[in-house]
C-alpha cells in the first residue's frame, strides 16, 4: 500500500480545505496536480482523516493512481451550459420571486432534505445527516452573504418549495449553484420556471445573463432532464474521488 501512495504523491499535491475540515469534523485536503510529496504524508497520521480529488473523465490514468492510493470514485460531475439569446419563454406558475431575508429558514430547511445525489450523499462513508446538513448551511449562508449572488424562490399554498441559488461568474454567465424542491413539488415545471425566471431577470440587479452554467452528477437524471429540457448542452464531466483516512469513519 505505501509504495502504490509513493506512485500518487510523486504527481500530487494535497490543499488544505478549512470549509470542509470544519464540516467533517477531521483535516480535510483537496489533491491538486503537483509535485511536493511531502504534503501526501498528511494523509497517513493516527487520526481521521478525509481528501478528495476531481478528475477529468478521461483520465483514467490518473484515476487508477488514486485507487492505488486508496481514493473511491463517489460521483461523475457533469457541467452543463447554454447560450441566452433572442426572445426567452417566460415560467407559467405564478409565485417566482427573488428570495427576502425572511425566506432563510424555509430554503435551509428544503436544501437539508431534498438532495440525494451530492457527491457526500452519494459516499457511503458519509451519514446522511451530514450530508444534508452540507446543503442546508450551503443554501442559509447566502442569507448571511457568504456564499452567491442572488436567489430565486417558488411559493405555493403561502409557503416557500422550491430555490435556486445563483453566482455570477464571468461577465454575463449566471451559474446555478444549488437548486431544489421538496419533494412534494418535484416533477411539476416548478424547477424549470425558477430558472426562466433567472434567465429574464438575473438576480434582480439589472444584469441579465449572455449564458448560463450549471453543475450536477450523472446519478441525478432528474436535473439532468431539467437541464436539457431547457437546451442547455454538456459541456465537461469529472470523476470525483473520495479518500477516507483508516483511523475512523466520520459517525
Ligand atoms: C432536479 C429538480 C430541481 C428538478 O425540478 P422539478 O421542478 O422537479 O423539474 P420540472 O418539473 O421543472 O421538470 C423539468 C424537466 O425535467 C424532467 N424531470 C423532472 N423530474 C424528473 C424525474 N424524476 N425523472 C425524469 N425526468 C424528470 C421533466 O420531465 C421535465 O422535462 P420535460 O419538459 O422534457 O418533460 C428537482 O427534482 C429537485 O429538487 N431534486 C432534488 C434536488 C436536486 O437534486 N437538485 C439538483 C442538483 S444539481
């Protein structure tokens, strides 16, 4: 086993990922492409100990690497985009609207039970607990300005079901950072029309998007038929790599 880790460390580099120590509970590195082997020793102390790497889908070389090292494919991230131009279908349900301060709890609560198919609920080394507590700090740290750009929220029987969180990336692409539902009000154009609604309206500031973007995992054929339902075309996919350190399972 340490020669085969020898193999990875000679090409790779560990970063720290403080956000994601913090969530773990334990040292938490992303691998980089890189030489500097010593940081590859990190992975290999008495305690837990958790890395991850993404890799480009055709690198199956470097895949077979990180097996050797003991890293486990959990998920293939696909990225999506889509060109914005010309006249643009406006959503057909009424009650999409951007998010107001007090939309927080219920968006917190719908992203910490909709999600599936992340590549921490995907790991079975991950209790869903915190994999769904992952999502809903993702989505409430917008509320406390930490992370996006604007939100759209969907509103049925007075209540908010649905959000979409957006990132301006470069000038005039819109990316969707995190979208969900509860699952009572999946399948019924809701998750299409909040993001009509960002098509025409951005995050509400008066930019309007050239292109959008968005990320999901090839498990998740529901967003993915979202997302090709909307014209959006693949444009990349990685596979992502889980490491946990043999000291003890996060529980
Ligand atoms: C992914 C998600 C946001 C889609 O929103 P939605 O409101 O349920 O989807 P819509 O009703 O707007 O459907 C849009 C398209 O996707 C298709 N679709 C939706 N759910 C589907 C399912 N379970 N299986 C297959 N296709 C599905 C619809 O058929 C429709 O395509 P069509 O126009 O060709 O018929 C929603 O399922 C969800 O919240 N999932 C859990 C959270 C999640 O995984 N988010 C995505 C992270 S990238």
């Amino acid at each position: 086993m340490r020669t085969e880790i020898g193999n990875a460390a000679t090409n790779h580099i560990l970063k720290p990922d403080s956000w994601l120590s913090g969530v773990v509970g334990c040292p938490a590195w992303r691998v980089e492409s890189g030489s500097g082997s010593e940081s590859w020793a990190m992975l290999h102390t008495d305690g837990p100990v958790f890395a991850y790497a993404k890799l480009k889908a055709g690198d199956i070389a470097e895949v077979s690497q990180l097996a050797d090292a003991g890293f486990r494919v959990v998920d293939t991230a696909l990225t999506f985009d889509r060109p914005i131009s010309g006249q643009q279908s406006s959503p057909r349900s009424p009650g999409i609207r951007l998010s107001r301060p007090e939309d927080r709890e219920a968006v917190a609560g719908i992203a910490g039970r909709a999600f599936r198919f992340s590549r921490f609920h995907l790991d079975p080394r991950f209790p869903k607990h915190l994999a769904d507590g992952i999502k809903s700090s993702w989505a409430g740290n917008y509320f406390e300005g930490k992370r996006g750009d604007g939100m759209v929220v969907a509103e049925r029987d007075g209540g908010v079901v649905g959000f979409l969180q957006l990132l301006w990336a470069e000038t005039g692409c819109l990316v969707v950072d995190l979208i969900g539902l509860d699952s009572a009000w999946q399948g019924q154009g809701i998750g299409r029309d909040m993001i009509l609604y960002a098509v025409l309206h951005g995050t509400g500031d008066g930019r309007v998007p050239t292109t959008m973007k968005v990320g999901t995992q090839a498990a998740n054929t529901p967003s993915v038929r979202l997302y090709e339902s909307l014209g959006f075309r693949l444009t990349s996919a990685q596979y992502v790599m889980h490491f946990h350190g043999v000291a003890k399972e996060h529980q």
